[in-house]
C-alpha cells in the first residue's frame, strides 16, 4: 500500500514508483556457488582459493513467486495456489480462492481481499535473540563488538570471505578507501556502518552512465530440486561449474560476472564487458563476443548446452539500495534486452542487438526480424552471431566456426 503510486523526487525530477508482489510457500534450499583458481598439483575444487561466490536460492517455492508476480500489475499482491493454503492457516480464506488452483490477488493498493483478523489474534512463539535483550543496540554495532573479540586472523578470514559476495568494482573501492585502518579496533567507521554522509558521497560518486556490453547467459539445466541426496548433489556440483567454468573465460577475456540467479527463466549468469577494469578500444569484437564463444564452448565441454543474448549500449552502472543492505548493479533499457535475446524462442546460440553488429567489425552477423523492446522507441534489429575465423586480439585463441 504504501509504495503504490508512490511518489518520489530526486534531484529535482518527480516520478511515481509502483511495485507488484509474488508470493510462493515451500521448502527452499540455498547454495553457495564459488569460483575458483586451478592450481597445478591441487585436484579438489575445496583445495583450490575461491575468487568469487554467489548465493543461490533453489525450491519450487521460485516458480510459484515468478508465476504469480507475472500475474500481478502495479500495486497489487498475488500469491501462489501452495502459499495460499498455508495463510487459510492463519487467515479467513474464501473457500473460492483456495478451489480455484490458481494465482490469486490478495490485495491491490489500498485494499485487501482476505479477514487478518484471526492473523491477529493468533499467539506466535518469539524467536530468540542472538544477543541478551538488555543490550538494546544497532545492528551494526552489535557486529562491531563481535568483531572486536576476533583475533586478527580470524577477522581477516571474516573480510576475506564476505567480500568474495561482493562485485569486484565495489571490492576494489571498499578496500582502497576504508579499510586501511586496523580491523582488530573496528576504528574504520565506513567498513561497518560509518557516517551516512560519508557512505552517501560515495555513493553517488560511484554511480555512473557506462557504454557496457550486458552478457546474459541461460544455462539448459534442470535446477529442480528432488529431495534425493545423490541427485541434489550432482546438481549442486553441476552450478558449481557453471559458475567456475564461466567466469574462468570471463577473466580471460577481462570481463566481470555481476550475477548468478536461478529464477523463473532458469539458470541464469549476467556478465558484463566496460565497467571500471574491463574498458577496451574495440572492446566488443576483441573482447566481449569473444568470451561468448569461449563460455559457450567451455559449456559444452562440460556437456552444458546454453543460450546467450548480448547487447551493448549505455546503463546506469552503480550502488543501488539502501545505506546499509545495496550492491552493485547494472540497470537500463539494453541490460532488459540482453535478457529478452536470451530467453527468445529464435536464438539457438548467441544472438545480439544491433548496436552489438555495429561495433563487431570483422565478424559475420545473420540478420532477424526485428522486436518490440522495452525502453526502445522503435524495434529492434536482432542477429546471429555465426562466426569469426581470424585470431582474436594478442591472446591467438581461435574460435570455432
């Protein structure tokens, strides 16, 4: 209710912010995916160091949020056949919704379609607090008194570990600007909370429009879950790889991976080519459609079949969120479109937009009907990526017809 047409002024600029809400219920699984370094002489992936890690959310309870959020428009709460039938438990549910077996609406602005009086009336057992409740403190300062009872070593693994989450262009500016204080104090007030001004500032000097190739990448598998031991953990194992093996050709390639989802369109990597540390002349020929093969061959390799839609053009690249839970991301009408070409009936490998064609000199494009794209005043021309037999910049990788 209170973020239906909600609006919002920013620097001098008046919108209307509208936000739709999925709900799903169900047994969730989450998984760390890592990537990792091949060191000669080390066979275990555990053995090896981590470089980067995502944190992936997998269950049914994902298909049943995608399917209702698809249904709700702006404004409006839809929940899932499943979670429905776990809130007639607390709440006065019209026997015609829970017949229906289907995504229903709950609530649209300012009205609700459900009795939350027995919700109210209904006593919950408190969950206990991780801390004794006579220290009434913030968050952050409670994790700055664990943090101080660290020894060094441990607290440096702590930082090790929590960045290995964090965007590689937000872990370069963090280390560089607030941690060069000694981490046994917690002295540096930016690393743990800090001063709202200071993190603001920082902020908005980090946020940026960038020309940016947008990578997004499907992978054909099956991410459902089975309850079956050996077969959840052949699974886990198959994104593990995915995650190494694609980020391996992005680093060869200089590129950077900005996320790793399992959601309604299936397993899904975003990677992106010119943001701080990855800008090139000739970036998209000699960089960005090169790592598309090689990813797509690495996949393969590993008997992975995938889809990927690329795209370049201007983005916001920047913290997004609020002062103490943001990350780094990569928002804009050419970031939306990279996902469409992905997820498109028509690509079968690797299909691009048109901006893509234009910086690819020397490559070979199959041209498509154009699409209505969000963002874009008129369609847009989508094509192939078939082939490039010359020897790509200095690295002499040939890539396959």
């Amino acid at each position: 209710q209170k973020y239906s047409d909600h609006e919002v002024n920013i620097a001098n600029h008046t919108g209307v912010l509208n936000v739709h809400c999925g709900i799903g219920s169900g047994k969730m699984v989450g998984v760390h995916t890592s990537d990792y370094q091949e060191e000669e002489g080390l066979e275990e992936e555990e053995q090896a160091v981590e470089l980067r890690r995502e944190y992936l959310f997998l269950g049914d309870a994902i298909n049943q949020v995608s399917k209702a959020g698809t249904v709700a428009t702006d404004g409006e709460v839809v929940i899932s056949p499943e979670a429905l039938i776990c809130l007639a438990s607390c709440c006065e549910v019209p026997n015609a919704m829970i017949d229906c077996g289907q995504p229903v609406c709950i609530a649209s602005r300012g009205t609700t379609f459900l009795d939350l009086k027995l919700a109210t009336e209904t006593t919950t057992t408190d969950l206990q607090p991780l801390l004794p409740p006579d220290e009434e403190l913030p968050v952050y300062e409670k994790l700055r008194r664990h943090c101080r009872r660290l020894d060094r070593t441990s607290l440096s693994r702590l930082h090790l570990q929590a960045a290995l989450y964090v965007h590689p262009v937000v872990r370069g500016d963090v280390w560089d600007s607030n941690f060069d204080s000694n981490p046994m104090t917690g002295e540096s007030a930016a690393a743990i909370g800090g001063d709202v001004e200071e993190i603001k500032q920082r902020h908005h000097t980090e946020a940026e429009l960038r020309s940016v190739f947008t990578m997004f990448i499907k992978a054909m598998v099956d991410p459902t879950i089975t309850g079956d031991w050996e077969a959840d953990n052949s699974l886990f194992a198959t994104l593990r790889n995915i995650m190494h093996l694609t980020c391996r050709e992005l680093e060869r390639f200089s590129g950077q991976i900005r996320q790793f989802i399992v959601d309604d369109k299936g397993v899904v990597l975003i990677a992106v080519f010119g943001l701080r540390g990855s800008t090139f002349s000739d970036l998209v020929a000699s960089n960005a459609l090169p790592a598309c093969f090689a990813i797509q061959r690495a996949l393969k390799s590993s008997g992975i079949d995938c889809r990927i839609g690329g795209t370049f053009g201007k983005v916001y690249c920047g913290v997004v969120g609020g002062l103490r839970r943001h990350e780094f991301s990569v928002m804009g009408a050419p970031v939306n479109l990279a996902a469409r070409l992905m997820d498109s009936p028509l690509n079968n490998g690797i299909l691009a937009d048109e901006n893509v064609k234009n910086q690819a000199s020397g490559w070979t494009f199959k041209s498509l009907k154009p699409v209505k794209a969000k963002g874009y005043d008129k369609p847009v021309g989508t094509f192939i990526c078939i082939l490039r037999q010359t020897l790509v910049s200095s690295r002499k990788l040939y890539l396959p017809p």
